[in-house]
C-alpha cells in the first residue's frame, strides 16, 4: 500500500512512507495484559511478544518517535516508499 501510494503521487512531488514499531510499552499492553490474565490467557500478552527482542527489550514511545519526526520534516524528502521498522531486531528472529 505504501509503494502503490507513493508510485501514484510521486508527480506531484509528495513522498509517501510508513513506519511499523513491534513491540511498544503503552497502557494499551497493560490493558492487554490484564485482560488476558483474567480470560485465562496471561502467557500471550506483553512479556510472550516482547521476549524474542534481540536489543532486550520492548520500545518506548520515545524510540519511535525520531522515526516520525524524520519522515514529517525536510529531511526526508528524498525517501518514498519505504516501511522502515522500529522493533528492536524483533523480525530478525
């Protein structure tokens, strides 16, 4: 979806990008978490999917955001396309 975007307004000079974090520290996964413990289910939430991480440890909202900021501003008026990962190693495993 991002490259068809960015193929269909590449002429008018708009760059289209994503970004995909992995695993982020939020109070949704608290939330998760507690959810999932209550039905039964504690082993799949915060701690199973973060566990693979090849940095150690989950993201903070503080680690993606640079990442945003940089496809926002100027910088990065010459990248089009691209889905740029912010999981600390996760798909590498």
């Amino acid at each position: 979806m991002t490259q068809a975007a960015a193929r269909a307004v590449a002429e008018h000079g708009i760059t289209v990008n994503a970004f995909s974090p992995g695993v982020v520290r939020t109070p949704l996964w608290e939330r998760l978490d507690r959810d999932l413990t209550a039905i039964g289910e504690g082993d799949s939430g915060f701690a199973a999917m973060s566990g693979s991480i090849i940095l150690g440890r989950a993201a903070e909202p503080d680690d993606v955001v640079p990442t945003a900021v940089f496809l926002a501003a100027p910088d990065s008026d010459y990248v089009t396309g691209q889905v740029m990962a912010i999981d600390g190693g996760m798909v590498l495993v």
